[in-house]
C-alpha cells in the first residue's frame, strides 16, 4: 500500500499536470508556444505516470516535424 504521502505527491504532481496540458491545449489555436506548453504539462505527468511519458514522445515527435518545417520554409525565404 502507498503512504499517504506519494498518495498526495502523485495527486499534486496529476493535477499541475494535467492544468499545465489544459492552457496548453487552449493556446494551440493562437500564435505562441501551446504545444510546448503541453510537453511541459506532459513533462511533468511522466514524473508519476507511464502513460504521460508515451504521449510525451508523440508531442516531441509533432515538435520536431514542425521545426524541420519551419526551418525548410526559412531555407526557402533565402533562396
């Protein structure tokens, strides 16, 4: 059984998380950072849990295509 201290760390730890992927996921639709904001919330959810860690990998993934294509574009505007 765990002790009613990792009880309140993995409670604490779950809803900073998931509020963090929450603004996260309301800013994805303006101009800024909302995806990185939501690999924070997810960063933080993978501290306690094995299912935010697999969705992290799906968002850095996204982070990743996006920057290649931003650098391609930025390759494109010089030419």
């Amino acid at each position: 059984m765990m002790s009613p201290i990792k009880i309140i760390k993995k409670a604490c730890v779950f809803i900073v998380g998931i509020i963090v992927v929450i603004i996260g996921i309301i800013l994805l639709p303006l101009p800024g950072p909302g995806l990185l904001i939501i690999a924070g919330g997810l960063l933080i959810l993978s501290s306690e849990f094995n299912w935010a860690e697999r969705h992290l990998a799906t968002v850095k993934n996204k982070i990743k295509k996006l920057l290649d294509l931003s650098k391609s574009k930025q390759d494109d505007k010089k030419k």
